[in-house]
C-alpha cells in the first residue's frame, strides 16, 4: 500500500498525538467522501455472536475486586473528589500520562483546577452546554489549566457563549498548572495499552480475540442509580471525537428501563443487553439515571480506531487497509471493529 501516512508518537509537538495527526492529513475530507452502506437511526444496533454477557459482568466484577473501582473525576470541579454517580475502571491507559493517576482509573477523568463554583452557577451550567454544542470542551480545559479563569471570560465572549451572570466573580484564584493537552484526558490515542483488569477472564478474551481494531480510551461505565442528583444530567451532555478518529462501541452488561442515552434532537433511547451500540458521538449526547433507583447500569464503552493500528516497538500509528477506504460504519458491519456480529436492522425504539 502506498501514500499510507504514519506517525511517530515521539516527533509529535505539545499537542494530542490525534489532532496533531488529522492537521497533517486530509483524514476529515476522505471521510467526508466516503458514503456509508449503513447509517445510524440514530444508532447502528448489532448483536455479537458467542458473546456471554454474564460471563463478562463476572469478569468486571472480579477486577472490581482486584483492580478497584473508580469514579469519575469531574470535569466541572476544582476539588478532586470522584462521583459515586458515574464510573467504573481503565481498559486502557497511558504509561507517559501527566499527572499522577492509577493506571485503573486513568480513563475516568483528570484533576481540574482554576474553575471554583463557575459549573455551581446556573449560567455555567448553560454555557456548558453551548461549550460542548460547539465541541470547545478540550480548549476551555486548556485555557483554565493554563491560564485562569478570567482568560475563560474572553474565551466565551470570543466565542459568542452567553455566561448570564453579571455578580460572578472572574477574579478567583489561578493556580498555574503545566498539564497540556499531550498525556493528558484528552490525549486519546495516548490511552493504547490494556490495563491488567483488560485483560482478564472473559472481558480479556473479548477484547484481546474479538476486538480487531486497536483500543484507545475506553472503560466500563457504571451509572449508579442511588447516585442520582437532579442536576447530574445537565452536566452530563458531551460530545466525542470523530468518529474517524475514535468509533465508540458501547455494550449493554447490566441495565433497567431507568437507564437512557439521549442524542440532543433524537429523544431518549435505553439500551439493551444482548445488543451492542454505535452512533455517531460528535452530536451532543449524554447518559443518565431517570430517577433514584437502587440499581446500577453497567456498560463496556470502547473507544475503536478504525483507520490507524499502533506498532508498540516503533511507538508510531500507521494508516490501515481501511484508511480513506471504508467509512468505519460499514467497518462495523462488516466485522471488521468486532469480529462475529450481526447487524440488526429493524432496531430503532424512540420515545
Ligand atoms: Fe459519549
């Protein structure tokens, strides 16, 4: 194969490895111009064959014992302090990542600092929102490590982000922090080794011989239903990379009805178990508990690769067979994400 590009981790500049990657190619136009054979409505619903659901649950809960278990590190607090609300452990990790953290707990969010009560106030809560609508998430992060809360004032004007509160304080504390983007959450395709709990039991059969394309940040996903808060899934819209970049595989391990994805202008949608979900995670989403319940949801959440495969000796991601060639879509339908799967093509339930 020629004119496949690679890419060294080491040559790569203070920024993440993927941006860095995706500003030296035309990634985001071949996928542009590749029409998929199969689209999500809004999600692809796919069963895996062989795949014993209650075989793998005991496999996480066994490295739950073993490894620990970890709540989310929030995004929107000065205090580091995990949520009981959302969390699970690392499927993978970054040996060279910035701050101490870990290796099981390394997927599940970074210390925060400089924000104080901005996320407390009705209108951070708002701009959140908007912060994400505009997938501005890693550079607002940026911006509070390094340079304070105040310069977040200016970023949000810059941007044309309402933050309606004209008794908020922007001349709070700044405490100067070093950590990049680079090793850091956001640094997706740092996140590219197992972590022990990976590779155990019927979880690490899974995803050692089941899983062809190389994992990036993933974990397993506890929502915990006696966590819930009123305000929790505010905070919980998001969005993800590109789907080029990174194809997020979630597999249902454990649920009830109280447990829902929403995709910002598709109504809410609960996942079953028996079934594995992709859509496309650059439309604002966000997962959460309906009400208190005492109940947890458990889900596998995978980060794919589908155009890059990562060779440890040379510590370089190289362009794959499928590099501009198959739209990750038809990827999955094809077993070429998880080897054995069967697409379901009469499965979307709204409400
Ligand atoms: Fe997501």
């Amino acid at each position: 194969m020629t004119n496949k590009p690679s890419f060294k981790i080491d040559d790569c500049p203070d920024r993440t490895l993927h941006s860095w990657i995706e500003a030296q190619t035309d990634i985001a136009e071949k996928f542009a111009g590749l029409k998929p054979s199969l689209k999500p409505n809004p999600f692809i619903r796919f069963k895996i064959k062989d795949f014993d659901t209650q075989k793998v649950l005991n496999s996480v809960f066994d490295a739950n014992v073993k490894h620990g278990w970890y709540g989310f590190l929030s995004h929107f607090s000065d205090k580091p302090d995990r949520t009981p609300y959302y969390g699970g452990f690392s499927i993978t990790y970054n040996p060279e990542i910035s701050y101490p953290v870990p290796e099981h707990a390394s997927a599940l969010g970074e210390p925060k600092v400089n924000l104080h009560d901005f996320f407390e106030t009705k209108a951070g809560v708002k701009a959140w929102y908007e912060i994400e609508d505009k997938k501005l998430g890693p550079q607002f992060f940026k911006i509070c490590f390094q340079e304070g809360l105040k310069p977040i004032k200016k970023f949000l004007d810059d941007n044309g982000i309402a933050f309606d509160d004209p008794t908020f304080d922007w001349d709070k504390k700044f405490i100067p922090t070093k950590k990049s983007l680079r090793n850091g959450y956001f640094d997706t395709y740092g996140f590219r080794f197992l972590t022990e709990a990976a590779k155990e039991g019927a979880l690490g059969d899974f995803l050692t011989n089941r899983v062809k394309r190389k994992l990036c940040r993933s974990r397993t996903a506890y929502l915990d239903g006696m966590a819930w808060n009123p305000i929790a899934k505010d905070l919980m819209w998001h969005t993800d990379e590109p789907i080029y970049i990174n194809q997020r595989i979630n597999i249902p391990l454990q649920t009830t009805p109280n447990y829902v994805c929403e995709v910002k202008g598709h109504g809410i949608h609960r996942f079953e178990v028996g079934y594995a979900y992709t859509w496309d995670t650059t439309a604002v989403h966000r997962v959460y508990s309906v009400r208190p319940e005492l109940s947890q949801r458990i889900h596998l959440v995978l980060g794919t690769i589908p155009w890059f495969d990562y060779d440890p000796d040379s510590r370089t991601y190289y362009a794959n067979e499928f590099y501009g060639e198959m739209h990750p879509y038809d990827m999955v339908a094809n077993g070429h994400v998880i080897e054995g799967i069967e697409v379901d093509k009469d499965s979307v339930v709204y409400e």
